[in-house]
C-alpha cells in the first residue's frame, strides 16, 4: 500500500503489479493472455511448436490476420518466440519461451477445468434460462 | 477424437469439451472467464463476498453496466451466487459458488505470475519495441 499522497511512478508499478488498478501495466498483459484467442495460442503452443499454418489450424475459427497480431503481442510480451528458418522456402516457426510455458501451464490448468466442469455448467445455464 | 462421419451431438460434447473446437459450448464459458471483466470479477470475489457498489470500486474501472452484464453471465455459468437479503433496503449481495471458488483459485494462480512477472515482460516489451 502506498499513502495517497506518494503517488507511485510507471517504476514502482513495475514491481508492485496489481491488475486490479485500471492503469496498471499487467492489466493488458493479462488481458492479451485470457483474451478471445490469446489464451488459444498460448495452449496451443503448450502442446508443441506450430508453424504458423498449422497454428492456425488448431487454434480453431481464428482468422489469419487475427493470429498474426496476437503472435506479435505474444511475442512482445516475451512468451512466444518466433524463428525463421533459413530453408528454401523459409519457415516461420512460434514456439513458447519458458515463461510463456509458465503462463500456458497456468492457462491449461484453467481450460481443464472448464472443459471438465462443463456438464456442471450446463445444468446452471438451464436452471438460470428457466426462470 | 470421433470419426468425421460420426458427428457429435450437444450432449456428446459436454462430456467431452475442446475449447480449440470453434462451436464446444466451453469457449463462450472460458471467454466469460477469462473476458475484460469475467476474470477481474472472479478473483475479487475470491477475496471475499462483495456488494454491487464495492466490487465496482474493487473492479476499479468497470462500469456498472458491464459489472451488472458480467455478473449475470457469472451467474448463469454457476460460478456467482446472487443473495438478496430482505433488510430494508433490500441488500444484494455476490458470492462464489463453490465451482467459481475452483475457477477463481487458477485465474489468481495465473494473476499473480503475471504480476510477479511484469519486469521480465517490461524487459521483453522494450527490446521488441528498439528492434
């Protein structure tokens, strides 16, 4: 906790994170790893490295240009790495950093549970839409 | 995995949810989850059961129109019990059911890396952003 009259510097948020204060750094952070396809990838890429491709491919429904910038904003963030292969023709290939495998265990225990967990979810959805 | 020219039905798949399938009726619930406000949400009941207007303050930029939408969502997922308690005025107040305090412990598991991570993405942020 910081005295409200000590407001902290863009520095200090660094190593005091809270994604609970609107303007803190790990609230987009964390909003690109849970976001619509972001989340996808990074378990995608937990299985195994993907060309882009066959990414695309596992990660379900997601459009070209879509995948595109949420690699870029993976790779920002520094949990994907992506390395171009000097072949004929040159291959692109996304694979995770070892943070980014933390992040993605994470991820994977969540959407395990989700998916475990759906039979208990479907019978709240219809207890709720039959009020 | 199921033969192509064995198509599943709804039933099937909640016994078997893949979120990397673009229709399994997990996605929605993981976007509800893991979306701008679901996770935020989450975690701050995990602290403890909240009224409207201080999960508001907690959720600190959430307006009341999407803490409201958010949760109902919550609650029609089962994960957020709604009580009105009859004093006058009436009191509503939010908790999480047991199968949202299973979601809120990995969704703050995943929080907290990302705090406690936030220098290594900064480092990573800035060389991305010098290339």
């Amino acid at each position: 906790m910081t005295a409200p009259d000590q407001p902290r510097s863009a520095d200090d948020a660094a190593f005091e994170a809270d994604v609970f204060a609107r303007a803190c750094a790990s609230r987009p952070v964390l909003q690109t790893i849970t976001g619509r396809w972001g989340g996808l990838t990074l378990a995608a890429l937990g299985e195994s490295p993907y060309r882009f491709s066959a990414l695309r491919r596992r990660v379900d429904g997601v459009s070209e240009r879509m995948l595109s910038q949420t690699l870029q904003e993976l790779e920002r963030d520094g949990f994907v790495h992506r390395e171009v292969q000097e072949t004929i023709p040159p291959k692109v290939e996304y694979s995770l950093t070892p943070l980014g495998q933390r992040v993605a265990a994470r991820l994977t225990d969540l959407i395990e549970l989700v998916e475990s967990e759906m039979p208990a979810v479907r019978v709240a959805q219809n207890a709720y839409d039959r009020r």
